[in-house]
C-alpha cells in the first residue's frame, strides 16, 4: 500500500495442556511455550511495530508464590525488547542458580514467565498514542486469584463514552476513557460478582475461604460473565484474556469484523490472528487451524476443558476485506489465491485503458503487498495474449509461415519491478515545501525499461489518501517519459471512514472524497454537502439503531468512473508529461474475489454495527464544521 495506513493489531494465546516435564522431555526444554510465543508473535509484526507485550501464568502455586509475569515495551523494535527483557532475566536466575537446570519443578517454582498459560500482543498505536501505559496485555490485580484479569485484544469500539458512562452507573471510577480499559473494567465488574456469588454459596455449603477457592475456580462460568459484560459492546473485536487462575479465553464480534484462529491437540491450544501463523508455527495443516465463529469466545477452563460457547447471536458476517486485501499475510493459502483473483478480474478494465496494446505496456507494482495481485493481473493479461494468438493463427493458418509463427509466439506480456521503495526517509524538517520533497523520494525507479510509446501499468493495494502517490509515485514513474501511466487499485475506492481498527478515521483524509467534493463544486450540486450536514445534525441525539448513513449522498449523483477520472486529476498536475489515469477493482468484483470477508463498509458506507453509522455522521459533521477530530 503506497500510503501508509495502520492497523491494530495481533494477538497470540498459549496454553500448554500437559505437565512442563512432558515438553521438557519431548522437546528438550521447559521454556517451550515462551518459545513458541516469540514465533507466534514475530510472524505476526506485520500486525503492530509501535509496542508488543506478553504475559504469563503458572497454575497451581502456594500462596505466597509469584504466578502472573508480564513485560511490555514501546521501543522501536518491541518484540524482540519483549523477549530480550524475558531471556535476560531468565538466564540470570539459570546463572546464579546453576541447581535449577535440570529441575523443571524448581524452574517453574523460582523463574519469572514459566508457566502454562501465555499472552501476546503486537500493536499500531491510535490517537497518536503510543506510551508504555497503551501497551497491551492490561492487567486488573487483585489479591483474589481469581479476580485477576489480563486482557488484550484487536478491536476498536464505536462507543466507549456509552460504555465508560456504564462503568460509572455501576459506581467504578475509571482511570481513563480507552476502549481497552473500560472493555477490561466492565468484564472485571461482572467476574467480582460471579467470585462473590460462588464465594457466597460455598460459605452456605460449609466450606472455609480456602476450600472454597478450587470450587469457584472449577465452578466459575466464562461465558456467563463475557455475555454479560459484552451486552453493550459495539465494534469490531477478537479480545484475549487470562484470569489468575488459570481460566482463559478469546472472544469475537458477532460480525466476525477482526480474525482469530485456533487449533489445539492432545499437547496445546493456540490462538492467533491470522491463520497461517499457526501453520508455520506448529507445523500443522490448513485444515487442523478453525477460525472462532462471530459472537463466540473459545474458552479454555483451568482443567484443560475447551468449548466454544456463543456469547452474543451472530449477525450477517462482515469480515474484514482488508484483511485479505493488504493486512493479513499473503502466506495464507485462501489469501494468496484471493489477491491474484483480485489482479485477475481488473484486468479487463485494464485493458480498456490502454486500448488492448499489450504490445507496448509493461505492467509491474509497489512493492511489495501489491505483488500478489499483480501475478494474478500478469496471468490473466497472458491469456488475452494467448487468446489473441490463437485467433491470428487460426485465421490466418492457410497462409502462416515459420517466420511469422515464430515471431507471434516471441511476443509477450512485458513485466518489470519499475518502483522500488528506498529505506525510510526520516522527515526532520516541518516546513512544508521541505517535506514534500522528502516525500517525493520516498519511491525510486529503474531507468531504461520504458519507451516513450509505452504505457506504464502498476497496481497497488489500494488508493486512499493519495498523498504517496501525487508526491512520489506519479512523478517519479513520469521521469521514465511513458506515454499513460495507468494507477490500478486492487481494493475499490474508499470513501468512507473505518471505525473498527483501521487508521482511516477522517473524510477529508479519503482522496474518493475530495474528489466527490471537486465534481459537487464543478456541477453546481454543492448544496447537497449542506443537506447532508442538516441531516447528520438532526440525528445527533438518536439511538444508533435509529441512525442512517446520509454521507452516502455525497456520491449518489456520479458513476464509480467519474470519481476515479477526478482523482487521476487530483493527483496529476501540470509537470506530468505522461497521460495518467486511475482505475479502481468494483465491490462486485471484491465479493467475488474475497467470498468470505464481505465487510466493506468503507467502500460501500454499510456498516456492520448500528455505531458505525453514528461515527461515519460525525466524521461528516467534523469535516464540515472544521474539526480536527476522530469521530469516535
């Protein structure tokens, strides 16, 4: 993706079902699940480079014992901070205590992070935040074992001020108005209620306090608890979370907006954030990973009992699109395949832009998400090639020579690897001209591949402030002096705010929408920005069930090619000897490229949660009362 775009984030979670001495002597080590949490993690960056944090539990110590470890960093490379801080620390204690290396007891009883139980955590920061403090896993202590909670997650909610004001209503005093805090804070009210009650009838049953904390653990009802705390929960989330002794679970939307996969045997349950981890991890096949359906959590108990229970009914699944487009990693079998689709059914749009001249187009992309889909552009555009060879030979087979077979059979679709990305440019100068010009470097070209009657046709992930490429991409494939440069966006045009954990939380950001704004202003059809306004406005005050998307007004009066021939113009300018157009895949094309994640409210303003059509209204009315805000 030429613009940068983050997205938060990935998660991993362990439990190891047997006794450490098993893996210690299966697989030569007691720290297997430390190890296998590094990999779960470090195969999932690509998910979040601005923190990572991890935490573990060992079940079953005397009072007294430490039974909760937990390091997190912010630092520029987090993950392997994380388990620098983890190894360091271990290795001291294996030092100074040469008798605890071959007593997997006494490891688990004197080192910090061994244990049964493991979270992880990668993550983008959002709101410009990236302190120590917004790092996950969070954790809520208590001297109630029980009563422990770590949580970390992938998720945004569309209505944290709802969900902080219940907090409130139940007489807490929440530390801070974070999605994460007050999710952990409102799960953390409902376990203290079931600990109580449970507490309380084994006081009935003649139990003392200390018999009675087994019994709750074994008695203790997850899916109860999460049922309670998600009633009001509106967003996109796969969450994660420990409790201090030993019970376990990852919960998922009811739309199924943000992944998670698990698999588990006789020696392990894993859960990450994209599937093919796992994969690679544990050496497993495609068909042993199980995704956790919408509106369920996989819940893992102290015993080792696993289920899969509902916690809230499933809606209409709108999985993430752009999981499969650009965030997820093309590793995945479904993926990979998915994303050369993508590249293959644009292509008769493609061909249309350069008037079918195979001849003298060389097609290549922007490293290096795009590369998938344009092996799928690449294949697709050789069988038109090939096509069109068969037709002259059959046409022409009476009079065909050697020669000119040979030369017909020579022809083929020309590809080059034309934009390379150079390492980051650090922009360390805030005036603007200076900054545009370190921009414009940001992608450099291989010279002495076009010819000026060639057509230059690179695809990208997907378009959507279009900074990257007015600044850097346009102008410098234009120094290559081809006659069209033809911009192809594997993902159709974004014209509306994401709210469930992508980084694309303002209008005015969307280079769909200023377009849309330039043909209003064009058409004399402006008035209807200031009839949407009035609508948003009227609505300010409704429940979000009673919500509409109005912003859908914007674009209703221009076809989907209009919009794109405005943003070529936006994004040329008068330097640009080259001829430039921008061509955007259709959400029709989308559905059937990517049949499983059909979430595409960015592209199409239908979301899957009433929130959202609460934030996409405010995300307008921001934008036309010049605010800089997120809109949720």
């Amino acid at each position: 993706m030429s613009d940068a775009l983050q997205h938060e984030c990935g998660i991993a979670l362990i439990r190891l079902l047997k006794p450490l001495e098993y893996y210690k002597e299966k697989y030569g080590t007691a720290f297997y699940g430390i190890q296998k949490m590094y990999l779960l993690m470090e195969k999932q960056h690509n998910r979040g480079q601005d923190g990572a944090g991890f935490a573990s539990i060992k079940l079953d110590v005397e009072p007294g014992e430490r039974y909760i470890s937990r390091v997190r960093s912010n630092h520029a490379q987090p993950i392997q901070d994380v388990f620098k801080q983890i190894n360091d620390r271990i290795n001291e204690e294996m030092a100074a205590h040469p008798e605890y290396a071959d007593d997997v007891a006494l490891q688990k009883q004197k080192l910090p992070y061994l244990g049964e139980l493991f979270l992880g955590h990668v993550r983008y920061g959002t709101f410009g935040k990236n302190s120590i403090e917004s790092v996950h896993p969070f954790l809520r202590q208590n001297n109630w074992m029980h009563r422990n909670l770590i949580l970390a997650g992938n998720f945004n909610m569309t209505n944290v001020k709802e969900l902080f004001q219940n907090l409130i209503d139940l007489g807490q005093h929440p530390k801070e108005m974070a999605d994460t805090v007050t999710v952990m804070e409102k799960i953390g009210h409902f376990l203290d209620n079931a600990v109580t009650d449970l507490y309380q009838d084994c006081k009935n049953e003649g139990l003392s306090k200390r018999e009675a904390s087994p019994v709750i653990a074994e008695r203790l009802d997850v899916a109860k608890i999460l049922s309670r705390a998600a009633k009001n929960l509106d967003g996109g989330y796969a969450m994660a979370g420990l409790l201090g002794h030993g019970d376990s679970f990852v919960f998922r939307d009811p739309a199924g907006i943000r992944p998670a996969y698990f698999y588990q045997d006789d020696e392990i349950v894993v859960v990450a954030s994209e599937r093919p981890v796992i994969q690679t991890v544990f050496n497993v096949p495609f068909e042993s990973v199980q995704e956790i359906e919408p509106g369920n959590a996989l819940i893992i108990k102290k015993n080792g009992t696993i289920s899969m229970k509902e916690i809230l009914p499933p809606t209409v699944k709108k999985a993430c699109s752009f999981e499969r487009i650009y965030f997820s990693r093309g590793s995945d079998a479904e993926i990979y395949q998915e994303r050369k689709t993508l590249g293959r059914l644009i292509l008769p749009a493609v061909l249309k832009s350069i008037d079918e001249d195979t001849d003298n187009t060389v097609f290549s992309y922007i490293p290096n998400t795009a590369e998938t889909s344009f092996y799928g552009l690449v294949e697709a555009a050789q069988d038109f090639l090939n096509q069109r060879k068969n037709n002259f030979i059959l046409e022409n087979r009476n009079t065909l020579t050697k020669e000119t077979l040979q030369e017909l059979l020579s022809v083929k679709i020309r590809t080059e690897k034309v934009a390379i990305k150079d390492a980051k440019l650090r922009t360390f100068i805030t005036e603007d001209s200076s900054r545009d010009d370190l921009v414009a470097h940001v992608y450099d070209v291989t010279y002495g591949v076009i010819k000026p009657t060639d057509n230059l046709v690179i695809i990208d992930d997907s378009i959507v402030r279009g900074t990257t490429l007015k600044m850097s991409i346009i102008k410098m494939m234009d120094r290559l002096n081809p006659k069209r440069i033809v911009i192809v966006s594997s993902a159709p045009q974004i014209r509306y705010p994401d709210c469930y954990g992508i980084d694309m939380a303002k209008l005015e950001g969307l280079v769909a929408f200023r377009a849309a704004l330039e043909l209003l202003k064009e058409r004399n059809l402006y008035h209807i920005i200031d009839e949407v306004y009035a609508k948003c406005k009227a609505q300010e005050n409704y429940k979000d069930n009673d919500v509409v998307n109005y912003v859908t007004a914007v674009y209703a009066p221009f076809e989907a090619q209009e919009i794109s021939d405005k943003i070529a113009e936006m994004l040329s300018s008068s330097e640009i000897k080259a001829e430039v157009k921008i061509i955007f895949q259709t959400v029709e094309d989308l559905h059937i490229a990517c049949p499983k994640n059909l979430g595409d409210w960015y592209f199409t303003g239908d979301y899957p949660t009433p929130g959202g059509n609460r934030v996409v209204n405010r995300a307008f009315m921001n934008f036309y009362e010049g605010k800089d805000a997120r809109a949720y």
